[in-house]
C-alpha cells in the first residue's frame, strides 16, 4: 500500500484503493483494471462472470448464518476521468497515479485522482476479506466506460446479476442519500474549415485561457465557474475591431467537465501588435471581475509563438465560428419546480477542436425530465445546423425517477439515523448515474446510492475527504447488516 495511506481506517479499504490507482483506468481502455480484478479475485478464490464488454459481477458468499438474506447488489465503475495541469507530465495510459495527503484530504499530484469511483468499488472489495462484515450474499458489479457514455451499463445484458436490492457507490456527498439523476445526451458538431494564406507581416501569437477550476459538467454546473471555451470566444470577439486572423481552436477534453483550459492560435499585424496587446489585458480586467468569486484563477495569456502558421480560417468563417460559440447557451437553462435547490436542466459546451482541415465541437445536455433533455439538445443542434455544421445527437442514458417509498431507502435512512444520530439529506442528482439504466434492464430494482465526499471531480483538483470514506464504510456495513438480518 501507498506510503501516503499508512495508517488511514478502513485499512482493508485504503489498500484495495491504493492498488487501484497503480493500475492505468482510462475510459475506454480498461484493459489493465479488468485484469486486475480478474487477478485480485481469483487470488481471493471469488467467483465472478465477465461480459463480452468487459462488465465483472463477482459472487461474495453471505456471511455464515445468512445464507437466506436477500441478494444486494453492491455497484460501481472501473474506470476513471483522465484530466491534468497542463505542466504535469503524466500518460494515464500508463502511469500510476501519484498520491498525496493533504490533512483530512486525499488527492493526486496534478491529476485526476479516481477516487470517483475508485473509493466505492474498493469499499465493495473490501467486504470479501472484512471478516467484521455481516451480510447475505453479494454480488459485486464492477462496469466499464461510464465516464464517456455508460457504456458499459448500457451493454449490459439482462440477468447479468440476480439481485433485486441495488446500491450505487457512485455519489459525492457524506451524509446524503440519492434517489435520482438526471439523464443526458451528447451533441457533436464539424465545420469544414474555408482557408485563406495567412497574410504577410503577421506575427503569430498563442491566445490562452487558463486557471479555472473546471469540474464536473452536472454536479459543478451550478457553481457558475468559468467555461475557458466561452471565455476564449468573448475575448476573440473583443479584437473583432483589430483584422487578426485566427488558425486554430482548441480547449476541453471531455464532455462531461467542464473546459478549463482553451487556446487559440491567431496571426497580428504587426502594426497593430500593441493595441492587440491593450485589448486582452482589458479584455482580462472586464471578465475577471466577473469570476473573482467562483473562479479566481482566470488567466487570459497572450504570447509571441514561432508556430509556423501558412494558412488561417477565411474571415467570413472565423466570424461564422465565433457567433456560434457566442450563440452557444453553457450552464443551468431551468431548476427543479419540485426538488428544492437541483438543477434540472443544463448544457456544457465541452470541447473544440481542430483536426486537419475539421473543426469539431463536443457539447453534452442533462436533464431530470426527457422532454427538456430532448429540447435543449435541440436547440444546441439548431443553433449549429444554422451555421452549416454537420450535427449528430446521440442516444443518450435515461434518468432515473426517485421511488421515496424504496425499502432499501428506508432501512438506509433508519441505519443511518441510529449511527450519526441525526437525519440524512435525500437528495436527487444533476449527473448520470448508471441506475437508471440498470432498471430499465431489471425492472422492479430497488435502488439507492450514497458515498464520501468528493470535492473536484472530473478535474486536478479532485479530492476525497478521508474521514468521510470510514463514515462511508462503516454505514455500508450497516446497511448489508440490517438487510441481512431483517430477512
């Protein structure tokens, strides 16, 4: 076990954690984390079954004396969001992520940490060899690819696992039970870029937008952080005026985060090189007056480059493209009428970017009702459709719909208030968790999803309280207890 994990309880817990984040888990390349658990499961002589996408449920045998309890099945995904600092070295396709203590915080060295959901799987492995635990019998499902499209969910057959009692570890929140989430679905746009030769006695410069704390694209959404996207278009049009040629876009990495970083390549006339200068510094004035709350490391750099820039986007397209972005709608579009204080609809511009002679835009939409979903992904596609892109929507992931009369929600809620003396939130969530797609291919699931908390998900500030992991462990175990021996 990690060095930087000795001493934490659960014990058991931390070095199931620890040995999961040596193991590279990209979305969409979990080959290495399958093989793991292929291995940590045979050497703990667990059976388990894998489906041809890679999905493992692994069969935990209850606890002596309970062997007639009710199957729960105890849910989480392998692999894990992959973002950086643009300065940290690190290739998530092969690199361990490098663990660093923070007082009560656990967090990585410039990286994503995956302890979304790294922490809620490795608390259902740790049940195997907890010989403290009292349960029926488990059956431990472990899916891929949630992170870009739930994938793995999705391919899920039917009777894959046999419970009729589900719990999530996939949430964020000490001290809250979830019983809902939004669905979503991705819109993708492509221009055909219209070039010109880049005029002569240009000087070319890197226009950067950087510092923002980025994060998740639902749970973050509210927070009203910069999207560095957005920001670069908005100060793309503040030189309108200045007859700079642009070459390139890039920013964001995945749809569900938002963008923290984007950059632009443009071309200046050298006349007309310091009023260019003059316009970004306070360009950056106006715009970081209005983040200095939420998002206090907004940087605008503009920067000499020796890029060798032979061609840039026809004005009539570099126009076309900024419009857009500017048209673009980013963050909450409506808020629950019923759930007090939950987004219920929003979208995120997510990523651009430019691939030969393509530029291509990433967008994703969430809602908690499929016909605002549906609308929104609509309008996204519209406002593209109007600038001539080429556009598809996908199939997106249902939501799941709250059941507040669940039983495994009222023993939850029962266990919960005999430990911490004192009432859980029962939430619903702006982000896709799996269980609505589970259901749709179980119907009649009993469902709850609860976890530690979870600060920064899906960005380098990722971090997972430690106290709140024990809190977390110790509740799980009361839960499978209380099922166990109500039946």
């Amino acid at each position: 076990m990690s060095e930087v994990l000795n001493g934490l309880e659960p014990k058991i817990l931390w070095e199931r954690f620890s040995e999961m984040a040596q193991v590279p888990r990209p979305s969409k390349k979990e080959e290495k984390i399958i093989e793991h658990m292929r291995n940590l499961l045979n050497d703990l002589n667990i059976n388990f079954k894998e489906d041809k996408v890679g999905n493992i449920v692994a069969n935990v045998p209850a606890t002596t004396g309970y062997e007639n309890a009710p199957i729960v099945v105890l849910q989480g995904h392998l692999d894990m969001v992959c973002e950086k600092n643009n300065e940290t070295q690190h290739n998530f396709e092969n690199d361990p992520i490098k663990l660093i203590r923070d007082g009560d915080w656990l967090k990585a060295d410039g990286t994503t940490l995956g302890s979304d959901n790294g922490v809620g799987v490795a608390a259902a492995l740790a049940l195997i060899t907890d010989l403290n635990s009292v349960h029926g019998q488990l059956e431990i499902l472990m899916t891929i690819d949630e992170e870009t499209g739930l994938t793995g969910a999705s391919n899920l057959e039917p009777g894959f696992f046999s419970g009729r009692i589900l719990i999530n570890l996939d949430s964020e929140e000490d001290g809250a039970f979830y019983v809902g989430c939004s669905g979503g679905v991705d819109t993708v746009a492509e221009f055909d870029i219209d070039w010109i030769s880049n005029p002569e006695n240009n000087k070319n410069y890197k226009l950067v937008v950087t510092g923002l704390k980025g994060g998740h694209s639902g749970l973050d959404i509210e927070k009203g952080r910069g999207n560095a996207i957005k920001i670069l278009s908005r100060t793309l049009n503040a030189l309108a005026g200045t007859g700079y040629s642009l070459t390139s876009l890039e920013g964001g990495n995945l749809r569900n985060a938002i963008p923290r970083e984007a950059e632009a390549i443009i071309s200046i006339d050298t006349s007309n090189e310091s009023n260019v200068i003059q316009i970004v510094e306070n360009f950056q004035k106006d715009v970081f007056n209005e983040y200095k709350t939420s998002d206090s490391g907004l940087k605008i750099i503009l920067q000499a480059t020796d890029i060798n820039v032979e061609k840039v986007f026809s004005n009539d397209f570099r126009n076309k493209i900024i419009n857009t972005l500017l048209a673009l709608p980013h963050g909450i579009i409506a808020m629950s009428q019923d759930i007090p204080d939950l987004v219920e609809t929003s979208t995120n511009v997510a990523t651009i970017h430019t691939e030969g002679d393509l530029l291509k835009f990433g967008t994703s939409q969430r809602s908690s009702i499929n016909s605002a979903n549906k609308y929104i992904a609509d309008s996204v596609s519209a406002i593209f459709k109007l600038a001539g892109a080429r556009v598809e929507t996908n199939d997106g992931y249902p939501g799941w719909k709250p059941n507040l009369d669940s039983s495994i929600l009222k023993t939850s809620k029962e266990v919960f208030q005999e430990m911490f003396n004192k009432e859980p939130e029962i939430k619903a969530i702006h982000a896709g968790l799996e269980c609505g797609i589970l259901e749709g291919k179980n119907p009649g699931l009993d469902m709850v999803s609860f976890g530690p908390t979870i600060e920064g998900a899906h960005s380098p500030d990722e971090r997972v309280n430690i106290k709140t992991v024990e809190k977390f462990y110790d509740l799980l175990k009361g839960i499978l207890k209380r099922v166990a021996e109500n039946n």
